[in-house]
C-alpha cells in the first residue's frame, strides 16, 4: 500500500469553489460577504462577518477542504455601535 496520494489534488480553482459552494450552503455564512483567494495550498478568506463564531467557522470549513494545508483569517468582524466590546475585535 503507497502513502502517496493517488488521486490528484484539486486545482486552486476547484478549490476556491468548493469552499465557497459549503459558504453558500451553510445558513450561518450564505448571506455574509466573503472572498477566498487561493495561493498554492494556503487559502486567504477575507471579507466581513458579525460575529466571531462565524469568522471561526468559515476558517475551519477552509481548512477542512482537500487541497488546503494553511489558511490566513482576515476576515474582520461588523460591529454595532452600541457593543460592549469596544476595540476588542480589531485587534483579532
């Protein structure tokens, strides 16, 4: 039995789409504005979210996908006016 992969790994594109098609397909992201950029194996999301969770959450969907081995968060968090958490969230 080979350690090495048989099948192919998807191309960026393939990628890139695939991590967007579970973003529209989970009813916490589909209505948030993300981007996804693919740099070889590293994905860049990016983009505005209102709440920590689903930052989180969209980091973790892209770097459950085949083909990702390093995933840059720089998604930033809307925050209302009237938060309790003042500047917490620009420094995450």
């Amino acid at each position: 039995m080979s350690i090495y992969a048989t099948e192919p790994y998807p191309d960026e594109n393939q990628v890139r789409e695939s991590i967007l098609r579970i973003f529209l397909a989970n009813p916490l992201l589909k209505n948030e504005r993300l981007n996804v950029e693919i740099n070889g194996y590293t994905v860049i999301l990016s983009g505005l979210v209102d709440s920590l969770d689903k930052k989180w959450l969209a980091e973790d969907i892209a770097a459950d996908t085949l083909g990702v081995l390093r995933v840059k968060n720089k998604i930033d968090i809307r925050r209302d006016e009237d938060s309790v958490y003042g500047d917490f969230y620009d420094n995450i």
